[in-house]
C-alpha cells in the first residue's frame, strides 16, 4: 500500500475504507515530515491488510472487535488503540 501511495487508482462505485484514507494520505504527503509519512503508511497497511476488502457499508462493530481482538495478539494494546484514530 505505502508503495503505490503516489500513483493510486481514482476508486469507482463503492468505497473502501483503505482506499478513502489513501487518497487522504496521498492529498497530504508533501506536507507530512518523513518519520509522519512512515507512520501514517505503516498504518494503512496495517488496516488495509485486515480490512482492506470490506466496502464500508458492509463493516460491522463485529468485523472491527475481530480485528482489533487479532491485532492486540502481537501488538501492544497502545499500538492496536492507535489505529482506532
């Protein structure tokens, strides 16, 4: 994901969660320290790799505990919190 970050593809019909934050992230990445970018696309990755199929109007409060319950397995609860920003 962070690798194809600058030369996305526009999204047509319903949208995806990860792609409506790439093209956020995209729109502000000459703006962003590079440590920031990282972080941000680090992220995005992340959500992506759990989340990342599901079109928005089909995500439950299930489908996030799920994913939030397998991130917390490897991740500090601090770091599985900062996704839900």
């Amino acid at each position: 994901m962070r690798a194809g970050l600058e030369h996305g593809e526009p999204v047509e019909g319903r949208s995806r969660p990860v792609d409506d934050a790439a093209s956020w992230l995209r729109s502000r990445l000459p703006r962003l320290k590079p440590a920031t970018r990282w972080r941000y696309g680090n992220d995005l990755d992340t959500i992506s790799a759990g989340l990342g199929d599901f079109y928005i109007d089909s995500i439950t409060p299930e489908d996030i505990e799920d994913w939030l319950g397998t991130q917390s397995k490897t991740k500090a609860g601090a770091t599985v919190n900062g996704y839900l920003r």
